[in-house]
C-alpha cells in the first residue's frame, strides 16, 4: 500500500528532510564546538568548480559539502523520519 506520496513528491520530501537535518546538525555542531572539542573536526568533499566557456555561455559547475560529526547525525535523523512519514 502506498504511503499517501507518489514517487515524484516523495523525492523531494526525502531532499527537504536531509536538507533540514543537515542543517539542524549543522548548527548544533557549530553551537557546541566551543565546549565540545571533537566537534570541531570537518571534512569537506566535492567537486572543485570548473568552467566551461562556449564562448556564448559559460557554464560553472562545482559542490562542496563540508560534514561534521553532528551534520552527519542530522542527515541520518532526516532520513529516519522519511521512513518513518
């Protein structure tokens, strides 16, 4: 039986979720990092920008995403309460 979502919407609640709860742990990581030490250790992975030039267009393509322990949490928080909805 379906969860009351088709396919299409329930993509981009999984996204709003995991955007929600990286941001959450984000915070909170950034919050606490002056009392907890070990909080402060990031890791940044990514592509690097790289420009493409057509001469009419120039296109930009680059993500980074720098992740610490609590930022990890929440992406984790966030998709539990997608299996959960």
């Amino acid at each position: 039986m379906s969860k009351g979502f088709n396919s299409y919407n329930s993509i981009w609640i999984l996204v709003l979720l995991l955007i929600i709860g990286g941001l959450a742990g984000s915070a909170l990581g950034n919050a606490l990092a002056p009392y907890i030490p070990w909080l402060k250790s990031t890791s940044s992975i990514g592509l690097r920008p790289v420009t493409l030039d057509l001469s009419f267009i120039t296109l930009h393509f680059g993500v980074t995403a720098v992740l610490n322990p609590l930022t990890v949490i929440g992406l984790i928080v966030g998709f539990i309460v997608y299996r959960k909805v």
